[in-house]
C-alpha cells in the first residue's frame, strides 16, 4: 500500500515505484510519438515522462481516489506535452526577438485594454515601424508554440496531441476546450485585418500569395501581418494559459 502524501517514503520505497512505473512511461511516449510529425526524438519524449513520473511518485495522495497508475498517468502525459510545445520552429538565434516582441504586446495591452498597434510595438521596442516590419518578415516561420509545430517546412497542430483519441477523460475534454476558447477569445479582439489573414491561412488552408491576392496587398505584407497575429496569440496565451491550465489542472488533481 503507498504512503500518503503526509508520510515520508525511504529512498529504497521511492526508487522501487519509479522502477515498477518505468514501462509506463516507454508506453504513454511511444503512443505519442506515433502521432507526431518527424524529427521529434523518442528519446526526448521519454526523458520528459521520466520527469513526470518522478514527479507523481513524489505528490501521490492516495486520499484523492485515483490509482497511483492513474495520477502517473496523468503527470507522464503532460510532461511529455509540455516539452513539445517548445518545438515552436523558431531557430534559437531569433528566439530572444520574439520574447521581446511578445513582452511588447503583454505591456501594451496591459495597460491600454486593447489591441496593440504596429506603431505602438515598434516604440515599445525602441525601433521605427519599418524595423519592426522587417522583424516580422525575419520571424515568419514562427508558429503558435503552444498549439503548433514545424517541422521541415510543414505545420502541425498539437491540439489533438492533448490526449489520445477514445481515451479523452473530462480533464482532459476540459483543457481543449479552455484551449480553444482562450485562442478564440485572442482571435476576436486583435485587428481586422491580421483575424482574416488567420482564417483564409489557418481554417481555408490558404497560402500567403493566394491570401495576398484576396486583399490585395504584398506578399511581404500578408506575411508580416501572419506573424503579428501569431506573436499576439502567443502572447496571450502565454500570459494566460499557464495559470488557466497547468496550474489549475494540478490544483484539480490535489498537489
């Protein structure tokens, strides 16, 4: 029987239950794995469970009504999740422009309750409108992070990675659905033009040229505005995703 929360196990006790729940953890990665696209290391999905695993061997509270198994479960599947989302086809160089652009955009809107201009981005930074237009068309393979990843040139949508399909448990069912409200939220209030550069490329399944055409304006520019709305998103949802999902799902399991 395990220990609850309150007692404390021995080093011999605590190893022993990583060692029975290892193949768990082979298990939950390999069925992800499957499902992602290629370049993504079975390896590195492991090492993220094995965290997961250690870290629900460490806060189990038997009090709480689910399985030991069930709990690991729940904490392998997420750590594997959460190292994916850092998959963000952004190359590690470019990575420190778009924090600051996103940190723009969080400060801007933090104060002003609404949608930041380009103009207003750009003096936040420190730059001129044009600079900070040439920074988009410098990041446009940035993707949304938390929801997507690139991989050789193409964009997969993690959303269904969540969790495994016929196995969704409320939680679970819960998460995406605060997910997608949250992106449907950011959508809604950002600026006309860079909303319908999201819907034609991301729900029509346009690309950039034939979006271009459609509204008349520049390949660069429909580009730029594409990145705009993207570092919005992420933006967003790094300032409120956190605390609506991870944080609260643990607080749901009991840690």
């Amino acid at each position: 029987m395990y220990a609850c929360e309150t007692e404390t196990l021995t080093k011999e006790e605590r190893d022993a239950l990583i060692l029975e729940h290892l193949p768990q953890v082979n298990w939950i990665a390999v069925r992800i794995h499957e499902k992602l696209p290629p370049g993504i290391e079975l390896d590195d999905l492991i090492s993220a469970g094995v965290i997961g695993l250690v870290a629900a061997v460490d806060h189990y509270d038997p009090s709480h009504g689910a399985s030991l198994r069930t709990y690991a479960e729940y904490k392998i599947r997420g750590a594997i999740l959460d190292s994916i989302r850092g998959l963000d086809g952004i190359p590690a160089h470019k990575r420190k422009r778009v924090k600051q652009v996103q940190q723009a955009i969080a400060r801007i809107e933090a104060e002003l309750k609404r949608p930041a201009t380009e103009e207003e981005i750009a003096a936040e930074l420190g730059i001129s409108l044009s600079e900070f237009q040439q920074w988009m068309v410098d990041l446009r393979s940035v993707s949304l992070g938390s929801l997507n990843v690139v991989e050789e040139g193409e964009e997969f949508s993690l959303l269904k990675f969540i969790s495994d399909d016929g196995e969704d448990s409320p939680d679970q069912i819960l998460e995406r659905s605060e997910l997608e409200k949250l992106i449907s939220r950011g959508v809604a209030r950002m600026p006309e033009r860079e909303r319908l550069v999201l819907s034609l490329y991301y729900k029509e399944g346009l690309n950039l040229r034939e979006i271009a055409e459609i509204m008349g304006l520049h390949l660069t520019r429909v580009a730029q505005l594409r990145v705009q709305a993207i570092l919005r998103l992420r933006a967003l949802l790094e300032r409120e995703w956190p605390s609506k999902g991870r944080s609260a799902r643990d607080g749901r399991r009991g840690q």
